[in-house]
C-alpha cells in the first residue's frame, strides 16, 4: 500500500550556501520539495489540523535551516532539512527532501543542480 503523502514543491528561499566564496558572500536563490509520509487518514474524516502537519510551519521550519547559518554542501542542507522536520513533527513517519539550486556557479551549461534525500524516523 502506498503510503499517505503531503508535499510542499518548490519553496523559493534565499541563501549564502555553497563552496566557492562568492556564493557565501552574494548568496543565491534555492528551491526545496519536501514529501512528508504520515497517516492523512484520520485529519481526511474529521477536518481537524491537528490530526496532520500545518503545512506553514512545514515551511517555517525548512526557512530556518535554508535562510540559516551557511553550509558548503547542498547534500549537508538537505539532510538538515530532513532532520529538521522528523525532529519538529512527530506523526512524519519519513520525509523526502529535495535541495535545487537553479543556478550553480559552474563553467559548463546546466539548468540547476538537485539533491535528493529520502529519511525516516527511527523508533
């Protein structure tokens, strides 16, 4: 059985990630796809918020890891943005994380780099 799934595509954030010093110093645009596993069943019958994730602070949480302290890898951003939201919402069974930077500073032609990570909790 396929498991229930809420996903935020494409949250637009600001940044200074990256290697190169020009990206920490001028920062740059990244996108962020977040797929939360977690039972929808219940919060489908009875339209309570509280029976699923609030899908702004879904948002408010991933803001404070991309908006935040610098780090070189998109890989390192994207499995703290994974943990970051298995530690901020307890009904997330597993979350899929997707880290875009729709402009890497490269020499080569390429319409962006993506990191993919897939994480679930452990009990």
């Amino acid at each position: 059985m396929t498991p229930d799934t809420l996903t935020l595509s494409r949250m637009h954030f600001f940044g200074r990630h990256g290697v190169l010093p020009e990206e920490t110093a001028r920062g740059q645009d990244f996108e962020v796809t977040v797929q939360l596993e977690l039972p929808l069943a219940e919060a489908g019958r009875t339209d309570d918020l509280t029976r699923t994730v609030d899908y702004r602070a879904v948002h408010a949480t991933v803001r404070t890891v991309m908006e935040g302290p610098p780090c070189k890898l998109a890989e390192t951003l994207a499995e703290a943005v994974a943990a970051e939201l298995l530690r901020a919402f307890p009904l997330v069974r597993a979350v899929e994380v997707e880290v875009i930077k729709p402009k890497p500073p490269v020499d080569f032609i390429c319409a962006g780099l993506a990191v993919r990570v897939r994480r679930t909790r452990t009990t």
